[in-house]
C-alpha cells in the first residue's frame, strides 16, 4: 500500500458495485455467449446504453457498454441472464465478495443505484483487492476498460451502439488503462484506476470524491515518486 486514509470505513460506492458483477457474469460465461435484453433491464435508468428489449448481446458487448459508459441496462441484462434469477446472481456477488476476504462489503443490486431501504457498501481496501483479483482472472477486461470508443455496428440481432469512456484520464495520463468510474447522490463521485507505468502496475481506489479527475492525478504522482 502506497497511500491509504480510511481504507477499511464502509461506504456507499455507487457503479464500482458493477467490477463484481462483471466478475460473477465472467465466471459463469464466456465472451461470445448472448444475452437477451428483457423489458425490465431495457427500462433501467439513468445511465444506460439504450439496450433494446428482445435484442441479443454478447457478453462482450454487455461489457463494452459497462466499462465504457457504466450502463445499468447492460449490468442488469447480466444479472438476469447468467443464473437465470436476478436474486441468485446477487446472492453470488456476496458469495464471491466472502470468498475473496472482502469483510466489509454488501451488494443490494447490480448496478450501484441508490436503493430506498438499503445500499450496497464496500471499502476503499476490499474494492483493491477485487479489482486485482478481476484483472489477474479475466485480464481481457482491460482491453476493455482502456479503450477510449468503442462502436457496435447493427448485426441481426441488435442495433448499434456508438460508446465513449468516462474515463478522462485515459488521454491525459500516461499509462492509465481504466478502470471504473461511478456517481450516484450518496456516493459521490467513486473511481477506480489502473495504471502500468515503468514497469509497475497501481490500483488506485476513491470514494465520496469531490473531484476524482485531480485527486487521482494526486494519487498517481504520489504512488509512482515512491516506488
């Protein structure tokens, strides 16, 4: 650890809820299987691809839009589609956060949307070690997640779909290659970045940000005059 304030407080995280859900879909599927879109995920707001209810998407295009835009439609066309049961896939988020030592982690949903009894929680700590976990299992997500635009050009089964990262960092600071950015009232501003640079590879983790943008420009340039 390089830097750390408040590692282990529980917070509202907001879309960085969607690594895990990204890592359940990922160890029940592969990238080319399809997913249907149905009405209840196509209707999820508010930051969204604009899924279609009936189109069919690989789960690399679901990806696409989550790392990309943070889609909720697409996260919730995940939780729908890999067991089955919506219930089941959060049942297997928390499951899988006990199984990877995240003491202090709770999933209500599989977006990161406020809730109106309960939200979901994680620490600055636990979100670390699923992030490596994520990347270290799947590194094909990191294609994903330094990508600046993506574009999906209209098949038999869906429309297009014309993406650009939420991520400005991954123009503006060299050796940033994502990760996952979130906002909802509660949370603030929320981020996770990696970045490999001069033979190192950070993870940096904020949350309840009120300018993600420079205090992870903050972050980095403290972490790397250490190493």
């Amino acid at each position: 650890v390089l830097y750390s304030k408040n590692i282990n407080e529980r917070l509202p995280i907001a879309s960085l809820v969607k690594v895990m859900t990204v890592l359940v879909a990922l160890e029940r599927r592969s990238m080319d299987e399809q997913f249907t879109v149905s009405q209840q995920a196509a209707d999820t707001e508010p930051d969204k691809m604009l899924l279609i209810a009936g189109e069919k998407l690989t789960l690399k295009e679901l990806l696409d839009g989550i790392f990309l835009i943070s889609a909720n439609d697409a996260a919730e066309v995940l939780a729908e589609g890999t067991t089955g049961s919506r219930d089941e896939f959060i049942k297997l988020m928390n499951s899988k956060a006990k199984q990877l030592g995240m003491k202090d982690t709770y999933f209500v949903n599989p977006t990161g949307l406020d809730e109106d009894s309960k939200n979901s929680y994680s620490t600055a700590y636990d979100l670390v070690i699923l992030t490596r976990y994520l990347i270290r299992s799947f590194p094909e997500v990191v294609n994903i997640s330094s990508t600046e635009h993506i574009y999906l050009p209209v098949t038999s089964s869906h429309q297009d779909y014309d993406m650009y990262s939420g991520i400005n960092l991954l123009t503006t600071y060299p050796g940033v290659v994502g990760f996952k950015t979130g906002f909802t009232p509660e949370a603030g501003l929320t981020f996770i970045t990696l970045v490999r640079k001069n033979g190192h590879e950070v993870i940096g983790v904020l949350l309840g940000s009120g300018d993600r943008r420079d205090e992870a420009r903050e972050l980095l340039d403290y972490s790397f005059k250490k190493l």
